[in-house]
C-alpha cells in the first residue's frame, strides 16, 4: 500500500482501549504507514472517512459489528476497502470473513492487502452486513446494556436472550419474496441474513455465505417459547429446514409486513420499523480478508 491506512478503534468496545497500543505496535513491526482517525465517539466515523478521501488506501476498523456498521455508507462513497480488527463482543463479521481473532494475526492480514468483494444487504435504506431481525432480537437488544457487553462478553447474548424470550411474543408477519406468493406466519421473530453468522456465533443458513448474492429468511414459530432450548442446536449450525418451528425461505427482494409496526434490528442496533424492504447489493465493498487456503 503506497497510501497509508486509516485506524479507527472504537475506544468504547470490549477490547478497543486496552489493546490500542497493541494495535499500533503490530502495524510498525509490519511497516504498515497509518493515520489515527482523530474522533471523539464512533458516530464520527463516517465524518473521518469521508474526510480521508483520497489520502488513504483503506480504512481499518477495531470493533465490533455495531462499529463496522456505522462505518458502510462512509466506505461506500469514497470506494475504499474495509480491514477489520475483530475487537467486540461478538465479531460476527469477522467470523464469517474467517479473520483471526488474534489481533497480531488479523494486523498481518490488512498488511497483506488480500481484498474480497462482499455483499451488503439493505432494510429501508439502511445497509447491513450480518443480519436485519424483528421480534425476540429487537427484546434482546433492548435487554443487553453496554455494560453487560463489556463485564460478560458472549455470555452476555445468553443472558439477555433467557430474559427476552419470557416476555417476547408471537406477531403476526406477511412476507413476499422477489414478487412471489404472499405468505402469512405467525413468529416469534423474523431474521433476514445477508452474512452467515450473527448473534454471537449463530448460523443464518448451513450454506449461506456473504458473496453468494442472495438473502436468507427464517421466521422462528414455536407455540412455547421454552420450546427455542430444542432448536438451539439448528439455529447454531443454521440447518433450519429440517426442524419443526423454524420456516425458512432464500431471494433477492423481501417485503416484509405486520400488522402493528415492528422495530428492526441491522447488525445489533435497532434502527427501522415495518413494513420493511429487505434487498441485497451484491459485491458492494471490498473487504481486507485472509489469503485463500490461508490457516
């Protein structure tokens, strides 16, 4: 890379403070030339992208998926590439792109430069990499706090989970895919994937992949909700088809409306309301990823 790279840690995530210095350090011992994006919260981000247009040969991201999603208009006005240092609570991205969780390894892949083209998914005009969900994950937004991220990491995805699903229920949901037959279910939640994981490990489809130019849908339509703890194991190996109480469906183009407006989530922040219009852009942003065949 001829032109530096500009750093954005979010300071505010799990690991963004206290490994800083190890982040910086990692980029001199590879000779990596980088800039420190001067910013104040993460809501600037966007702002110091824009501003580096021109100046950088890509923009590097400490955080977690919440972090990266503020971050995708920005990248997608000034055309630079994307490098992630996995430094939340769940990582998903990172996960799906097979990024190393070890931050020295995830440095020496932004120096290689190795780039893969990655769909994006859109819900109402707002851009997601993982996933856009209404129902149980709205509750478990709302239930899990910054501070519970940063005392119990993962662990406390489970926490919130186990108080939202008591209170969390059934909605009515009618759903098109790509101008299809109109279906109508009742759901404890509908999710809708654009990557292959989300929710801190779980699986949006056993086959789906972040370039594979499609979105995956399921509706989650158990009677009971303590009937979710049989399904734990489809939904973390994303085998969903094969399991009462789970509907699963693939397209393009999804319209999705419920009777009272409900919240969506993108990428773990709630960020829109139904009637919702799910869309995927396909080979939308150049992503820094491992070589292929690489450990």
């Amino acid at each position: 890379m001829n032109l530096p790279i500009l750093l954005l840690i979010n300071l505010y995530s799990k690991q963004g403070l206290a490994r800083f210095g190890e982040v910086v350090a990692n980029f001199n011992d590879l000779d990596v030339k980088y800039i420190i994006g001067q910013v104040r919260k993460v809501e600037d981000f966007a702002q110091c992208i824009r501003r580096y247009r021109g100046k950088v040969s890509a923009v590097v991201i400490g955080g977690g998926d919440g972090t990266l999603n503020v971050a995708i208009d920005a990248l997608l006005e000034t055309g630079l590439p994307l490098g992630i240092l996995p430094l939340g609570t769940a990582n998903d991205l990172a996960r799906t792109l097979k990024i190393p969780t070890d931050l020295a390894a995830a440095c020496a892949v932004i120096a290689r430069g190795n780039q893969q083209a990655i769909d994006l998914g859109r819900v109402n005009g707002k851009y997601f990499f993982n996933v856009a969900s209404c129902g149980l994950s709205v509750r478990i937004t709302q239930e899990l706090s910054g501070a519970s991220k940063q005392r119990f990491g993962v662990v406390a995805y489970a926490l919130a989970a186990l108080r939202a699903i008591v209170m969390v229920e059934r909605f009515t949901a009618t759903i098109q895919i790509d101008g299809g037959e109109v279906i109508t279910r009742k759901s404890l939640q509908i999710a809708v994937g654009n990557g292959r994981y989300y929710g801190g490990g779980l699986t949006v489809a056993s086959d789906a992949a972040i370039d594979d130019q499609r979105l995956d849908l399921y509706s989650l339509e158990i009677p009971h909700w303590w009937h979710i703890f049989f399904l734990l194991p489809a939904l973390r190996s994303g085998h969903l088809g094969e399991h009462i109480g789970i509907a699963h469906w693939s397209g393009q183009r999804i319209q999705l409306w419920t009777r009272h407006p409900k919240r969506v989530n993108t990428d773990g922040e709630i960020t829109t309301r139904t009637p919702a219009l799910f869309e995927i852009y396909p080979r939308a942003l150049q992503v820094l990823v491992p070589e292929p065949g690489a450990s």
